[in-house]
C-alpha cells in the first residue's frame, strides 16, 4: 500500500449520450431499438476498480465474516477503507469470477510487484487453502519457533516456584491496569512474595539490545504492582556481570538529578557455556549457570 493503490487499464462498457470509446454495434442493437438517445459503447480506463483490488476486497469481506475478523482489520483500518473506496462495483456473487481471473492474470507490472505477494495471498485465502513453506521444487527441512516464547517458558521452568507466570498466549493471568477491567497487561512474571515485590521480564537479545521501550514497559509494571525491584531475563555468552540500573530522581531543568536508592532495574544474564567440547559437559555446565541464575531470585 505503500505504493499506493494497484490500478491498470480496464474496458468499460457504457450505455449513455456521451459517447467516448468503441461503439459496441451488437450490444448498441440490443439495447437500443427502438433508439432513444442512448449509444452502447466502451472504453479503455485507468482505473483502481479492477480485478486485483476486486480481489482484495473480497478477502477482506471474506475475513469480516470470521470471529477474529474485525480484530485483525482493525490494525490496518485506514488500508481498509482505502479499497473499499477503490471498488464501488463489488458484488459478493461475483467472487468465483474474480478469483478466475485473477489465477489467470498474475501482477506483472514492475512498479506493483509486491502485489504479486499480496494476490497470491489472497487467492490461498479464498480458496481455504494453507499458506505452506517449503513445497514443490523449493521443499526444504527445518522447524520454525517462537525463540523469545521459547526462552520465556524455559526461564519459567526455572523460576515457577518463586514467580507467577501470566502467559498472554493461554490468555491466564492477565491483570489490569486500572478499574473497569481498562489496560490489559501481562507481565511475564510477578513475584509469589507480596512484601517485596519483583517483577521480572524475559528477553531474548544481548544485553546491549535490552533499552527504550523495555525500560518503560518493566517500570510500568512496577509502578501498577508496587515493586521496588524489577529484572531483565537474558541470554548471556560473554561471562558478564549483572547490570544494576538505579532510578532517577530530579530535574535537568532544576539541576537536581540523582540516582534513588530505593528503585532498581536488574539485567540478569542466564550464562550460556559456549567453549565446551562435548553435550555433556554443555549439560554440566548448563546447570551450574542455571543454579547461580535461580540462586539471586531464591535469597532474595
């Protein structure tokens, strides 16, 4: 969409006064006998209101008429409107017709050539037919995952008698932000002990990548829940220590900033052995880490 709109060069068949492309003789005959001003023509038009964004727009219907359809559209509410716009002539019994056409006529046009992704896509949506990878003369052998779920869920293997775990996948747990069931979070893990409360978030990225928005979600978490404390979760492979970071108190503008004493953000790296020479010692070595990396959370 980026590109804007797909359009392209369509014939359009008209029965007026103004006469502006091919009389159409037979249709003309047809139509207009005994002749009352009316001439049958048609014309080639640029126009947005073609068979590709016919196409889009009966995906889209196709999607409202599901359970989680106005939940998936609503991300993408001004594309939307866009072609409903585009395509006055829609009709939802003429799906079959668009889709034929569509299977015979694939984008080609250079300047519109993520289209293609965007009709192929379409086209296995309509037909309720899977998205596959790997098919055909292009198969290939892998598994594809969720790493950052993965990591958290391993974390949580490792933590669950000290934490809770709300896991927004299962939708369990879920807290609120304020009264009248408004701001919907999940926090990755809220400590069991309520006098000092810890909240913690798993992160799979180098510490370095951990910042910005990650600070600002974690602090959010404390605030609602009271936690003085608050951990990053991360994959650690160089042997580095935590990094404390203490809250600030203070204007720039008042030349009183100053780190508090009483609110703290932890990054706390699970060690990953990386110079081992066998599984088993990886193994090993694993539990070690995994024991120094529970062994904060259990003396706190």
């Amino acid at each position: 969409m980026r590109k804007g709109l797909f359009k392209k060069y369509v014939r359009n068949r008209y029965n007026d006064g103004n006469v502006k492309g091919t009389i159409d003789i037979a249709r003309h005959i047809e139509l207009n006998t005994p002749f009352t001003g009316n001439v049958a023509y048609s014309q080639r038009e640029f126009s947005y209101d073609n068979n590709l964004m016919e196409l889009v727009r009966h995906t889209i219907e196709f999607i409202k008429g599901k359970p989680y359809g106005n939940k998936l559209l609503v991300r993408v509410k001004d594309e939307v409107k866009l072609v409903i716009e585009a395509t006055p002539r829609y009709e939802q019994y003429d799906r079959q017709k668009i889709v034929e056409a569509n299977k015979k006529n694939a984008v080609r046009h250079a300047y519109f050539r993520e289209y293609l992704a965007l009709q192929r896509l379409c086209l296995l949506i309509l037909q309720h037919q899977k998205h596959q990878i790997g098919s055909g003369s292009r198969q290939i052998y892998g598994i594809l995952f969720d790493g950052a779920w993965l990591w958290e869920e391993y974390v949580s293997s490792l933590i669950d008698d000290v934490f809770y775990h709300p896991m927004n996948k299962g939708g369990t747990g879920a807290q609120r932000l304020f009264g009248g069931n408004v701001g919907l979070i999940y926090p990755d893990f809220i400590s069991r002990n309520n006098e000092t409360r810890i909240i913690a978030d798993a992160k799979y990225k180098p510490i370095d990548n951990i910042g910005n928005k990650d600070y600002l979600q974690v602090l959010a978490y404390m605030f609602r829940f009271d936690a003085k404390a608050g951990y990053y979760l991360y994959p650690e492979t160089a042997e580095t220590d935590d990094l404390q970071l203490w809250m600030n108190k203070g204007s720039t503008y008042e030349s009183n900033v100053a780190p508090r004493d009483d609110i703290c953000l932890t990054k706390h790296g699970l060690k990953i052995p990386v110079d081992v020479e066998s599984y088993e010692m990886f193994v090993e070595r694993m539990q070690i880490s995994e024991n120094e990396f529970r062994q904060v959370f259990v003396s706190a």
